[in-house]
C-alpha cells in the first residue's frame, strides 16, 4: 500500500513540477488516505452491523 501511496505521488508530482502544486497533491493524498481507512473500516465493520440489525429486527419480531 505505501509502495502504491510513492507511486501516485511521484505520478502526481511529476504532472505538476511547479512548486506551487505541492500544496494541492499533499491535500490529495492526505484525502486518498482517509478514503482508504475508510473502505477498509467499513468492509470491517459492515458485517458485524448488518448482523446487529437482524439481531434487531428478529428481537422486533420484523
């Protein structure tokens, strides 16, 4: 995964060599970041919450 994080920031800097874009692609990857925790977290949890709701709902009598 950090091999694959080097890789599209040496993509996204060679795209931008100005200086005033590393600002910008740092953003980006601090984004690209959160979105893959976030994936992760919910491929993670999304059963167990799935699960909780049927616990609920057969509790309900639904």
């Amino acid at each position: 995964m950090n091999t694959l994080l080097m890789s599209v920031y040496a993509m996204m800097k060679s795209m931008f060599g100005e200086e005033e874009g590393q600002d910008l692609i740092e953003y980006a990857l601090i984004i690209v970041v959160f979105v893959l925790v976030a994936i992760v977290g919910l491929n993670l949890l999304g059963p167990l919450v799935s699960q909780m709701w049927t616990d609920i709902a057969t509790e309900l009598g639904g």
